[in-house]
C-alpha cells in the first residue's frame, strides 16, 4: 500500500502568487515530475472563491520516485480539501502546520541548483511529500482552496499560480470560472490569458481558457469589475518614480438594458454577387447575410445592396426593419446569383447615397471576395472616394471572404468608417465566421463615444477611434499618463439623438508597481498601430526604429524582430560557462554593451528578410515564427523583402499582415510572441538578455560600482528574502546581473557570502 509520509503547512510571509505547483523529486538529479494534466474549476460566488485543481504528474522514469508536492496560496487561501489518487481510490490527507518556509526554499534552491523556485519566496506553501510514485505511472493530486477576493473602488481581483508552468507546460490546461454577484457585473477582464468570457445576464458569467499548446508566462489573472450604475468605469495603472505612468481603462455597459435603450440604426448590407463568389462560397454567403438581416432590431431601417458588374438594391431607399420587410428582404436574398465583374467603387457610392439624410447612427457592411476590376480599379482613388460619399459618418465594417482580395483597400476602408476588418478563410465556414462577428455589433447601447480624463494628461491611448459600443461588449484602453492625482472621468456619446454623459471618480497613481502587464500590453497596441500605418503609408525610419525598440523591450514578435525559441538551459548546456569575471573581463575589454542578446537574424537580415523566411546563423536554431502564417508560400518566402510583405495589397500575405496587424491594435492579452523560452526577458519594468550564461539588465554599463554575490549563499538568500522587488530578477538563473540606482548587483560563482546589516541599502545608496 502506498503510504502519505507528510503533509506540513508552510506558512511564508507576502501575498500575491508567482509561481505554479510542483513535483519535485527526491533524487537530486531528476527535473520535477512533468505535469500531463491541469485542470481548474472556479466558483466565484460573492467575493468567495473555491478553486479546485485536479493535476496529473508523469514519472517518465524507470524507477520508483518519492517525490515533494508544493503549491503556492494565494494571500488569505486556505486548503479546504487535498487528495491523493493512490492505487485508482481517492483517499483524503492530513494536514499539518509548520512554518518553516525559507529553510525548506533554500534546502531545494541549493541542491537542485533551481533559482526558478525563488518564485515562491515570500508565498503562502502548502506541502505534500508522495510515495511512491510508480515507474512510468502517474500521479494524480486534487487540491481545493477558498479565499475571499477583495473588492475595491468596484474592482475585484482573482489570481492563480501558473507562471511555474512556463518551463514545463502541461499537455493539457483547462480553466473555467462560474462568478455570481449581488451587485450587477460590468466586466470580466484578463491580462494574462485570451479567456473567452459569457455573461448570461447581469449577476453571472463564465470566464474559459483551453490550450493544449499554452506556455504561461504570468499567473493568472481575472478583473471582475461591478457596478450598478448602466455603464461601468475602472480604471488600473503602472507608474514607476519619475517617469510617465500607463494606465488599463475598462468600459461595459449593463448586460440587462431595457428595449429603449438599444440605439436604433440605419443599416445598409453591399454583397459582392461577382462570378468568383459562385459555389457554395455563395450559399455561404446568402446564409450569413440572411442571418443580419434577421438580426436588425425594432426601429432599424435597412437596405440590400447587390453588386457585380452593375449594383441593384432590393429597394429603392431604406425600409423600416418590419417583420414583413424582412421576409421580403430574406426571399429577394436567396435568389441572388454570382456572375460578372467586381464594381467595388460604384458599389461603396450606392451604399454611402442610401444613407445620405440620416440623423441616426449609420452603418454600412461591405462584403466582398475580390479585387475591383469594374470601374475605378486604383485602390487609393476608392478610399478616397468613399471617405467623400460617407457625408454621414457611417461606421463601415469590410468582410474580406478568401485571399484573392485587396486587403490593404479593405483595412483602410474600415480605418477612415471607423469599423473593423473582418477575413474570412478559405477553410472557414462564411456563415458562421459573419454571423459571429455581427452578433457582437447588433445591438449598440452608445455611440460617437468620448472620455475626458479631467486635469491628467494623457496620450498615445488606445484604440485612438473609439469604437461604439455594444450590449454584451466590454472597451479596454491602454493609454500614457503624466502626473498622478485624483480627477474625474467624463464618458459621453448618443443614444438615440441625446447627448449622454458620466461622471466618474478615478485616481492616476503617482507609484504604482504591481501592475506590470499594463506597459506591456500598451506596447503591444502601440507596436500595432506604428506598423498599421507603416502598412498604409510605407515605411518609415523613425517608425520602423520605436517597432523595433519596443518589440525587443517587451518582447513583441514584429516582422523587425525575432527571438530564438531556445530554452535558456538548452543555451548554457550548448555552450561552455566561463566564470563571471571572464565573462565580464572580456566583454568590457571589448568596450560593449555587457552579455547583449544576440538575436536569431543580424539586424542587416532582419531589416530586409521576413521574420523566418530567411535561414538563421550558423548552428543557430530556427527563429521564431510567430508573425508569419502557417503557409510559408502565401506570405515568406527566403528572400522576400520585407516592405513587400508589409506594403502587400492583395493575396494570402497581405490578408495575413492585416491579421496581425489588427491582432496587435486591439490585444488584451499576451499574444504568441512570449519571452518565456527565448533570450531575453522583462522582469518587473527590467529588460533583461542572455548570452554567455549570464542574464543581463540592459540598463548595465560599464563602469558602474558593482556588488557581487554568490549564488546559494547566505548573502544571496538574504536578499532574496529581503527584497521582494529582486526575488523575480533573481529567479532568472544562478548568474544575474541587476541594475539599482545607477549600481550593478551581480550574482555569480564568486562574490560575497554574506552582508552586514544594512550593507546592500548603503551600496544602493
């Protein structure tokens, strides 16, 4: 029978989680047990969350293991229940308190050599020592905690451990959150994952994430933001000293509206009825069309425009969206035919003259296969056109269907209507992928919004055309600020005629620091933006250089850059590991800038090669790929110029960089250009590079007064311990070198063994 030898509870001493649970096995010369499965279910129920977690652990060794279970709890957590599945039977475990954390951290970082764990310093432990684990079996843990969440200013935050995982992601990870609140739900927001959120009404919702190729590189994240006011305001920001701060905006209207408040629209369907679109592409097509005309609402007025050679309504002018009109509308739609030429300009006219002498919100919804071959052909002289006919201020949504289309004209027809693009794939169902997209934008609640951030300057917000916004949508902002200071925000728009505002109260922080995804995520929009317009107005050298300079900074795959997709430990085994001072010694004899990355393409070959198309350096592993599409042929081929791939204007490439473009301008959450596996990382507002072993602060010169440390001593876990600002920086690898007012903090083979009291503040002074 296989016995529970102990199960302490370690008491540590901060709050927030870093790291993920473990199975680290007794033998010091195994790497923790692999975790196949990792499972976490959610409940949320007013401010109270009950996370169960249901893990299986891989011993792909031929010999039975013992091995220490070790999971992080969140600040005010406890274990409600813990559970070991031992010969197929669930049997319940003790528990039993003891608060010997640090001497247990530093027991596993000195003999496993794994700084990596220093991401649990300072955390709630909860502790399992297993046995036995038989060879080449599993080992399946459950785990259920409850903590409150607290709420502040109508903001709520739900963390889970998952950074741990980014060395070794699980096979499978699954997350589902069930929330219920008293007080009516506005937002459900992460930062950290791409969940996919279902509010069901105004007290529940359902927060999911499922990826079996998921590397996490931050825990998990969940804003919940309540109100009971029709439209919620929160607002979150980083500010380190000194310098301008970022803020996180978050807007949602109430999910419960009455009828009245939907804003009624003049709505005008263009549908592209040219020979290409013939086939099933075209019942395709008439089923997702018929599905929008079906979802107007009451008070809508509507209009269906065919074009090919020529363009036909199916009335006049616009018709009130009547039951009887619709039917009318649904059967004229099924007897369209595909046939003749692609009238995209005289089509964009017909639309706009439909909705000339509205006083309401005006939309018009373009879809299209094709390129303009009737007509006016030129791509510029149609958008220039089109911005003149749209006298109403027309929100223009472009539906690309396949990759024979003139993408660049479609991205800058929704640009100048303030609308989006939307593509569909060859391989995509059209019905479903339009019927989805128009769901989300059929019933607006506000338009022509604006937001006055009172006595705070901000700039470079994001999106910088706000969008209208929809029942059942949330609008995040990430923008700049200046000076911190409390202020009052003012939303307005119209809802049907009537100018409406708000008021809210709101605090710009002057120093804030927890907040570290914000930057980030402004960067990753920023980055957006600056290629958008790279892509409209060609390319630039001050625009491609702040590309480039945020993408290495925040580690943003762009096609200027490219990151190799290495494990750090797979470079240090790759290569010899030379002491710190050789190191040091060598690189500032050269006069450089200390242990540089250096990335998978010469800068020369990244300025003028698509991000992986080309070959990498010698012995170098491949690049990573992340910008580029599945299919090399349709958007990188070696040797393609990367303006060409930019500039594109029609085919599969430029579809594809308008996809990530717009992925890009709009991202909430980390995208796929992750630093977690690559030679360079940022830690806490910190950029840091490897190379020779040694992880480097970019903020190093030489020169600087130095402190060196030796990794595993009592000095180095002092500082751990003590500095809480330090521990992730550390956790990087057993040779770091930090930057601190001006000072280089090094980590190494060689260097102290211990500090005095007050040694490391009066060095940092």
């Amino acid at each position: 029978m296989r016995t529970l030898l102990a199960i302490p509870m370690l008491l540590a001493f901060a709050a927030a989680s870093h790291a993920c649970c473990i199975m680290i096995p007794k033998e010091p010369d195994l790497p923790p047990l692999v975790l196949r499965k990792h499972k976490v279910q959610v409940t949320i129920d007013n401010l109270v969350a009950v996370t169960k977690v249901d893990q299986v652990f891989a011993n792909n060794t031929s010999r039975q293991l013992e091995a220490t279970y070790v999971f992080p709890l969140p600040a005010g957590a406890s274990v409600t229940e813990f559970a070991l599945w031992i010969d197929g039977k669930r049997q319940k475990a003790e528990m039993l308190e003891k608060e010997k954390a640090r001497s247990i951290y530093e027991e596993i970082v000195r003999q496993r050599k794994d700084p990596g764990l220093l991401e649990y310093v300072g955390e709630n432990l909860f502790q399992a020592r297993v046995f036995p684990i038989p060879p080449n079996g599993d080992q399946r843990v459950e785990i259920v905690i409850q903590q409150p969440l607290a709420m502040d200013a109508g903001l709520a935050e739900y963390r889970y451990p998952l950074k741990g995982l980014r060395e070794s992601p699980p096979q499978e990870l699954t997350i589902d959150v069930s929330i219920s609140s008293q007080i009516p739900i506005k937002s459900v927001y992460s930062p950290s994952l791409a969940v996919a959120v279902h509010k069901t009404d105004d007290r529940t919702a359902k927060a999911s994430f499922e990826d079996a190729r998921a590397v996490p590189e931050n825990d998990f994240s969940l804003f919940i933001t309540s109100s009971e006011k029709e439209f919620g305001l929160n607002l979150l920001a980083s500010r380190k000293p000194g310098e301008d701060g970022y803020f996180m905006l978050m807007l949602a209207p109430k999910q419960e509206l009455d009828k009245n408040a939907i804003v009624t629209r003049d709505v005008c369907f263009v549908f592209d009825c040219s020979g290409s679109m013939r086939g099933e592409k075209m019942e395709q097509a008439k089923a997702a069309l018929k599905y929008c005309v079906q979802a107007l609402n009451p008070g809508d007025r509507f209009n269906v425009l065919r074009f090919s050679t020529d363009v036909d309504g199916f009335a006049p002018s616009l018709l009130d969206a009547k039951p009887e009109e619709i039917r009318r509308a649904v059967a004229w739609i099924e007897k369209l035919e595909a046939v003749g030429g692609t009238a995209i300009d005289e089509a964009l006219g017909a639309g706009f003259k439909q909705l000339d002498g509205s006083t309401r919100p005006a939309v018009l919804v373009f879809m299209t296969d094709g390129k303009p071959t009737v007509g006016a052909t030129d791509a510029q002289v149609i958008a220039q056109r089109a911005a003149k006919s749209n006298t109403r201020s027309a929100r223009l949504f472009a539906l690309g269907v396949g990759v024979d289309l003139n993408a660049k004209l479609l991205d800058q027809l929704a640009e100048d209507g303030r609308g989006v693009p939307v593509y569909v794939a060859p391989q995509e169902d059209i019905e479903v992928k339009v019927s989805g997209f128009y769901s989300k934008i059929s019933q607006p609640v506000l338009t022509d919004l604006a937001l006055d951030f009172g006595k705070i300057a901000t700039s470079q917000v994001y999106p910088s055309k706000l969008p209208d916004l929809y029942q059942g949508s949330q609008l995040v902002l990430y923008g700049r600020y200046k000076d911190g200071g409390d202020t009052a925000i003012k939303l307005s728009g119209t809802r049907n005629g009537q100018k409406v505002e708000f008021a809210y109260d709101a605090k710009f922080p002057a120093e804030e620091l927890e907040r570290d995804f914000i930057p980030r995520l402004w960067a990753t929009r920023r980055v957006g933006y600056l290629l958008d317009e790279i892509r409209r107005n060609g390319e630039q050298a001050e625009l491609k250089d702040e590309v480039i300079q945020l993408a290495r900074k925040y580690g943003i795959v762009t096609p200027y850059t490219s990151y190799l997709v290495v494990d750090e430990r797979e470079q240090l085994a790759a290569q010899p590991e030379p002491p710190m001072d050789g190191a040091m010694h060598r690189q500032k004899r050269d006069g450089v800038f200390p242990f540089a990355a250096k990335p998978a393409l010469e800068e020369s070959r990244r300025s003028s090669e698509f991000a992986g198309g080309g070959a990498a350096a010698p012995s170098a592993p491949a690049p990573a790929q992340a910008w580029s599409p599945a299919d090399k042929d349709a958007a990188g081929a070696p040797g393609m110029n990367l303006a060409d791939y930019i500039g594109a204007e029609s085919g599969a490439r430029a579809v594809e960089a308008s996809k990530a473009v717009q992925e890009l301008k709009s991202a909430d959450a980390p995208g796929k250009a992750e630093r977690s596996r690559a030679a360079e990382r940022e830690v806490e507002g910190r950029t840091f590079t490897l190379a020779d072993g040694v992880w480097t602060d970019t903020a190093y010169k030489t020169g600087m007064p130095e402190l060196r440390i030796k990794y595993g001593s009592q000095a180095y876990f002092d500082i751990a311990f003590g500095r809480a600002d330090l521990k992730k920086a550390l956790a990087l690898g057993e040779r770091v070198v930090i930057v601190l007012n001006g000072r280089a903090l090094i980590v190494g083979a060689e260097g102290k063994e211990s500090l005095a009291p007050g040694e490391l503040d009066a060095f940092l002074k």
